[in-house]
C-alpha cells in the first residue's frame, strides 16, 4: 500500500489536491528504489511521503496537462488558492503585472513562497509577497504546496502555508518547447518557447551542469474586444425593476467645470459642462452623468472602453544549476535564476484639473455666461476637469528584474545530514511612462496661449496644435526600486536514539537575513516635469533578521508517530538611510509546532499538528512616509461632517476624492494559532481519498480602514481625513488616508479534499480526480476594531473580496496508447456581490437604498489532447473553456480599472485554443 513508497502510491499522492489531479497512470504497478526525502514542511529526511503534514505535490506531467503557460496561471487555479494578486490589475496601478500566491485567502503576506527551498527577495512595493513572474517554469520540476503554516523550517511567518517550487537537477540531453495559444474571439495571443541542456552525471561523472532559458509573449487584450468589458455604463435588470451601474468618469472632454464661490459653507460649489449648455447635448464618448444632483450638470466620460483586461508583456527567464562531488559523502552546488518581466500597461486618457482663474479669456468664454449675476459676483474661480484624450492613452511601462543565486554545500559527516547555503536575491523595477502624461511647462504654455482648449470637442484641435501635443508628451522613467535580500542557513538532521517504532531523528538549524529595499524617484518625477504629477516616496530601508529551529521526529510505535519543532526569530528596527535613523522596535518571539501521525492499518492514516505563528509587518508598513496615492476606487458625496468642518475642502456632486498612504512606526507583530485534523483512505492501490480540516486564527492583525467605511462614519475615523494640495491647480480639497492600524482579529477555517481514482480496462487507462476547498470560516473584525466581527464567505466583503465556499476541479484522463485525452471542469460557487446604488431607469435617480446583486456559479471545461509522436516527441492540443463562459455581471469597485465585472475570479479569455510540443534530443 501507499505507506511503503511504491511509485503507484507515490503517484496517487501526487494527484491529491492537485490542479488536475493526474498522474501517468502506467506508472501505477512500478516499484521503486526506498530511499530518504526532504518534504516541504520538515528538516527531517523521510521514507514515507505521507507525513503529518498536509502536501499537495504537483508534477511535471500535471504542469503540463493543465496548459498553463506562468507560475501564475498554474497556482492561481488551484482550489486552495484565494486572495491572490492577478496580473490584470496592472491596469490603473503600479504593480508591474505582480502576481503573488494566497493559500485559504489568508493573503499573499502570509504565503511563503520558496525556490528549492529557500526564500526570494520579496516584491519591494508589497513588503512580504513574491511575484511568481519572477520564477522560471520551464525549469521547474515540480511543486510541493505546504497547506498547513506556522514553519518551523522557513519561517514563523509562513502562517497560511508554504509554496515550494523544485526546480530541476542532474538532467542530461538537450530538449526544446514551444507552445501557442490563440483565443477564439480577438486579441490576448501569446506564445513562448524554451530549451533546456545538460549534461554530465552526478553519480558517476561527479558533477551536472544544467540550463535552460524560457522566452514568453503576451499580446494585449483589449476592453472593446470582450462584450461584458466594453463600457461603464451598464443597463441591467435585478428583482424587475430596470437600473444602469454608472462607473463613468467625470473628467471628461470637452472639459466639465467646476466653480467656488465665497464662503463655501453658504455658497455651495457648483458644476457643469460648458458644451453641454452651449449644445443641449454631451459630446462624443460622454454621457449625461447619472449621479448629478440639484448642483451639478455633469457630462461623463466612458472610460472603460479605453483600458486593458489583459496587458502586453514579455518575459525571459533563465536557469543554471551546477553541481560537484566533493568526496563521498559531499556535493557544492550553485543556482542561478535570472529574469526579465516587460509589461506595458494602458488605461484611459489622463485625467486632469486646470485652474481657469476668474477674469480669464478661458472664464469669460465658458464660465461666465452660465452663472447667474449672484453667482459671477460671489465667484472666486473655477476648475476644468478635463480628460485628455488628444494626448492618447495613459502607457506605463514597467521592467522588472531579478537574479537569485544559491551556493552551498550538501554533506553527510558523522551521522549528520548536513545542507548550508549563501543566497543573494534581487528584486528591481523600473516604471516608465510611455504616453498620455503631458510636460508640466509645455502644457501650461498651450493653456495661457490658448493653442489648446479643454474646453473643446476631442479631435478638433489644429494641426499646430496636434504638433504641440505631440511635443508635450512625456516620455521618460519616474521611479527604480529594489528589494536585496542577502541570507546564510545551516541546517543539519540525524538519527538519534531508538524507539519501539524505530529511531528517532531530531533537527536543528539557523539562518540570518538582511532585507533593503530602496525606491528612488527620478528627477522628472520630483522637480515637476510632469503636468499635476506627485511623486512617488523615495525610501532606504533594511533590516536584519535571525532565526534558530529544532525539530524531534518520534516513531513511538511501528504506526504512531510523533514530532515537536520550535522556533525563534527576531527582527531589528528598521533602519531608514535617508532620514539616518531607526524606525520601530526589535521584535522576537518563539513559535511552536507538534504533529501526529498514526496508522491503525496500512489503508488509514490519521493526521493532526498545532502550531503557533508570528509575523512583522512589512518595512513600508512601519516606516512609510505619507505620500499621494491615487483617488478613491468609488466616488462620494462630501460626508456631512467633514463638509460642516470645512466646505470648500468638499467637491461638488458625487466625486472621487484624492487618496494618500504612509507607515505606522508603533505597528508590533502579528500572532497566529492553528491546527489541522486529517486523514487519508487508500481501500485498493487504485482508490484515494482523503480530507483535512484547518483552521488558523489571527490576532494583532495589521489592517488598514477601507474608504467605504471611512466615508461612510467620517467622525469615527476622523485622523484619515486631511486636506490635499492638488499639484495642477493649487486647490485644496478632503483626501483620505490609507494607513495600517494593529488592531485587527480573524478567523479562517476550512477543508481540503480529494477523492481519486486510477483503473485499467481493456481500452486504456482511466484516471479521475475530484478535489477542492470547502470553506467554513472567512471571519475578520472591520479595521479599527477587535470586536465587531464581519465576514467575506460568498459575499463581496468590506475587504473589496469574496471568499468562495466551495472551489473544486473535477479530471479525468484517458490513455489509450500513444494519446491521452484529459477533461477539466473547474467550478466555484456564487455570491452576493458588492453594494451599490445604481440609477433607476423609472424614477430617474440613483436609489438610496443600496442593492446586491447575486452572482450566479461560476464553471469552466477544459480539454487537452497530447500524442506521443515517437518517445522523443509529443505534442498537446487543448481547449481552454471549451464552452466560452463569460464572466458574469458585477458591480465592484476595486481591484483595477475593469467595470462590470471581477477578473480575479472569472476567464475573461473566453474561449482559447493553445498547442504545444517538446521534442528531446
């Protein structure tokens, strides 16, 4: 049975909770070679695979019959994976197309991820995560996903759990790859190829040398190519009344206005469209403003239609491992990963206010005319929200870079087990703009020369005018940033005394980091070469941190097993260059973890661990300047509040408001406890099946107030309301603030499963898989409190997700000779989705009684065909949703630019036809 490590075992394991939850099934009779393994989650070398230890193992086979093309694309559809960070919110944020992992929702913060083992230098601008674009797939070999946190081994800060990706060793010959993939309907190809070389054999040449180099291509899929994606301004049906969700924006072209009069807290701010008033009519690409008010007579502009669901980038990642005997009883080795991540993203037409001060050409021409002669004589100026089309869309391109090497030595000496190793890992990326951002002297020469009018239809410039713009455009970097990780680690296990169920093994081991992470802003982004830009803060973090760990493996009977780890960490205060000083405290603290396992006869095992977690905040949670961030993802009206305090701070109508983000130097570590209970069931070599419960409770959590809750109770979070200097037009106007708090509890619970199935019949070999997450618990405390609970389970939460309760994938695989023919259906349920209030068709207003919408299951089939042409070549056909689902309607307002619907949690390809080969020399 599977408990004696036969390759039928092994391969079962393999399928559990996998993605497509295959393996070879000719493999299913072969014996194999007993010998001792590191599994993730431990330090001990082990026989058996099965441990105490819930590990879902992916193999090379199933990577490649998922058709994934990324990292991401493979990790992020595993069931146990929510709460990840995907590659289309590069739309409308700086992250560069960063993708992390998040095992149970917890959050990318808490997943470790790991490269043979060790860590990576994280993403600089998120703190803890790493951006799986960093690691290569063509080299990987397979990867172990550790669902239970808590590490003794990596890391007290590994509370969700562990991502281990093992990349390929002592391999010989020389292969090539190459893979297409082509949607049905238009844009988002991409393609790549590899080749991967070898040679030399570690056991009886004494070393092996490896390379392998990946080139990636995605082309750019465009809103107006998706039907569900095309526009902002979304008629719908709920419960028979008829509405339209109105996301358009109100900087528009020709240019809205927006005029303050003397004493604002009696005069209140109105606004309008000058073309409108002129025309009776919105002009082209705009339409009346759904949200105006007795105040405002707003045209807005349809953005969505101009942004991306899918950027354009390229990628290239190469590998290189080397390995040597020394001796016996000693192997040196060294790897080098290196890679380049070019992404370019594209969202609407910058948005942007121009000063029209009182007595202007521009005033008397589209003000004035419009104001009532109370009006003209209370006036103080007025404000253009202008959308500037003419200047194209807003391109940022961002370059990422990373290099991580690994040299060390393995070694057997006097009983021990030994592995130590020297990491330098770099994360670097450099954000250019590449179109739509204007030249702050160039633009403002057009505006007191009158060459160019905000307040005038697009297209309808000059052609000297055109020329202008097109030597306003800037063009150029506006910020670099870096993390540097540099780590040492020694660990060493061995056989120690004997038990009735054999011998006991302990391990024991330490490792030291130094993080800096460092972001500069270049000269054009702090000396205003960009028209109503702020630039982004520039920091020089770094901080040390140590660690020790010890870890007792105890067969206390034949099929009882019993082991105890402990940790402890410390991490010193930030250091922070520029300011020359330190930010925060030292902070420490010893963790636990202790597991059973226990097999009553060879077909069962029972399985449970406790364990206790810690974890710092990140070094810009701690020590971030206060800085511009962007604007709020909903608009609002001026709470009532912070309008009594000061009402010319207020914007007329329904607006987004400015949005600021810094640090808090007094945040202390976050604390976790967990468990799982678990067990599998094997009744035959062909059958498997197996569940665990886990549950993880969070406490000191570090959490930041949501803008809904913020503007929904101004005086409650009165500290994150400040005034905003807008660098375009000198204004002054309510910004909130984003900044972490300690106060934070939660509580996630939930079940693995996986059920498993492997026959041979005359046809062929049959395999079939059915696995997923069940989640019982998605509890947390609304920012600001530690008692008043809410929850994201099959809703959209205050947190801008859902937490999905079920999630599962359904295999099955036929292998009939040389072709396998395999069918995925991936499922996950509905939910109720963000509040909001749209505008009702009948009553002409938008409701005040907010509505959710129920968002219907969500279900996927794919297909993938692969014919081994000859035992060098094979070749795979597939069909990703086979059926052409459509992301269903939403109503969110987060997580990029997209409107009308959530593509973290939906296919937005539609359907796609991929093809790849692999040919071995």
């Amino acid at each position: 049975m599977f408990f004696k490590e036969k390759t039928g075992v092994r391969s079962v394991r393999m399928a559990i909770g996998l993605l497509a939850g295959l393996v070879g099934a000719n493999a299913l009779a072969q014996e194999q070679v007993i010998q001792r393994v590191e599994i993730t989650g431990s330090a001990i070398k082990r026989i058996q695979r099965e441990g105490a230890l819930p590990v879902q193992v992916i193999s090379k086979e199933t990577i490649a019959r998922t058709g994934a093309t990324t990292v991401s694309d493979l990790v992020q559809k595993l069931p146990a994976m929510q709460g990840f960070t995907i590659e289309a919110i590069a739309a409308g944020t700086n992250s560069g197309g960063r993708t992390t992992a998040s095992i149970h929702d917890l959050g990318g913060a808490y997943t470790l991820v790991l490269l043979n083992g060790r860590r990576l230098a994280p993403l600089q601008d998120s703190g803890s995560s790493v951006n799986l674009n960093s690691i290569p797939l063509s080299a990987v070999e397979r990867v172990e996903v550790l669902t239970d946190g808590a590490s003794a081994l990596y890391g007290a800060d590994a509370i969700a759990g562990v991502i281990n990706f093992i990349l390929k060793k002592n391999y010989q010959g020389l292969s090539v790859d190459a893979g297409y993939v082509h949607p049905e309907h238009e844009g988002g190809k991409s393609a790549n190829a590899s080749i991967t070389g070898g040679f030399g054999d570690l056991d009886t040449d004494g070393y092996n040398v490896l390379m392998t180099y990946r080139h990636d291509e995605q082309r750019q899929l465009k809103a107006p190519q998706r039907r569900f994606a095309q526009t902002a301004y979304i008629p719908f049906t709920h419960e028979g009344v008829n509405y339209i969700y109105d996301r358009t924006s109100t900087s528009t072209v020709p240019a809205n206005a927006t005029v303050s009069f003397t004493n604002p807290a009696v005069n209140k701010g109105i606004g309008f469209n000058p073309f409108q008033k002129k025309n009776g009519q919105c002009a082209e690409l705009n339409v009346p403003y759904l949200s105006n008010d007795a105040l405002t007579n707003f045209c807005s502009f349809d953005f969505a239609a101009t942004v991306e669901i899918i950027p354009e980038s390229k990628r290239d990642t190469f590998f290189s491992s080397g390995r040597v005997k020394l001796g016996e009883n000693a192997v040196a080795f060294a790897d080098l990963s290196l890679g380049r991540f070019d992404l370019t993203a594209r969202i609407a037409a910058n948005p942007v206010n121009v000063s029209i001060p009182k007595g202007t050409p521009l005033y008397t021409q589209y003000i004035q005319p419009y104001l009532t002669p109370a009006q003209q004589e209370l006036a103080t100026g007025a404000v253009a929200q202008f959308r500037a089309v003419d200047w194209g869309t807003r391109d940022s391109q961002t370059i990422t870079d990373v290099r991580h090497l690994v040299a060390g030595v393995e070694a057997n000496a006097y009983g021990w087990d030994l592995n130590s190793a020297v990491t330098l890992s770099k994360y670097k990326i450099n954000e250019k703009y590449t179109g739509g951002y204007m030249l702050n002297t160039e633009f403002r020469a057009m505006l007191t020369n009158r060459t160019f009018d905000p307040f005038a239809p697009s297209g309808s410039q000059s052609e000297a005018t055109k020329t202008l713009i097109q030597n306003s455009l800037f063009k150029g970097s506006i910020r670099e940033a870096y993390s540097d990780m540099k780590g040492f680690d020694l660990r060493g296990s061995r056989e120690v005394f004997e038990l009735p169920g054999g011998t006991a093994s302990v391990a024991v081991g330490a490792d030291y980091r130094e993080l800096q992470q460092v972001q500069t802003a270049t000269a054009a982004a702090k000396t205003g070469t960009i028209y109503a830009f702020s630039a982004p803060a520039e920091n020089d973090y770094t901080r040390e941190s140590t660690g020790a760990f010890a870890e007792l493996a105890l067969p206390v009977m034949k099929n009882l097993e019993m082991t105890a780890a402990v940790r402890w960490d410390k991490y010193s205060a930030v250091e922070d260059a520029l300011l020359n000083t330190k930010v925060g405290e030292s902070q420490d603290a010893s963790t636990y973890k202790v597991t059973a396992r226990w097999s009553p006869t060879q077909q069962v095992l029972l399985r449970a661990s406790y364990g206790t977690g810690f974890r710092v905040a990140d070094q810009d949670s701690i020590a971030g300047k206060i800085v511009s961030a962007g604007f709020t993802a909903g608009s609002y009206t001026c709470p009532p509040a912070l309008e009594a305090e000061n009402a010319g701070f207020c914007r007329p109508g329904k607006a987004q408001y400015d949005v600021k983000r810094g640090g808090n130097p007094n945040l202390s570590p976050e604390e976790s406890e967990q468990f799982t209970i678990g067990f599998r069931i094997e009744p035959s070599n062909s059958v498997t099946f197996g569940a665990d419960l886990w549950d993880v409770r969070m406490t000191n959590q570090v959490s930041a107030v949501s803008e809904i809750q913020a503007f929904a109770d101004p005086a409650k979070f009165r500290q994150l309301f400040s005034s905003f200097t807008n660098p375009a037009t000198g204004e002054l106007k309510w910004s909130f603030l984003q900044a972490p708090i300690n106060i934070g509890r939660s509580h996630y619970r939930g079940i693995d499963w996986d059920f498993t199935v492997g026959e041979k019949y005359s046809f062929g070999k049959l395999s079939v898989n059915v696995n997923g997450t069940h989640m019982l618990k998605a509890d947390y405390t609304t920012p600001g409190t530690d008692n008043v609970w809410t929850d994201s389970l099959d809703r959209y939460g205050i947190n801008n997700a859902v937490t999905f309760r079920n999630i599962a994938r359904f295999t099955a695989a036929l292998e009939t000779g040389k072709m396998v023919n395999s069918l995925t259906l991936n499922y996950r349920n509905g939910y109720t989705d963000a509040a909001a209030n749209p505008y009702n068709v009948a009553t002409k207003a938008n409701i005040t009684q907010a509505i959710r919408l129920q968002v219907p299951s969500y279900s996927t089939i794919d297909y993938q065909g692969k014919y081994n042409i000859s035992k060098k070549w094979d070749v795979r056909l597939g069909v990703k949703n086979l059926m052409d689902k459509e992301p269903p309607l939403s109503l969110r307002t987060s997580s990029g630019h997209q409107v009308g619907y959530d593509p973290r949690y939906a296919d937005t390809m539609g359907r796609t036809l991929y093809l790849n080969s692999s040919y071995t020399f």
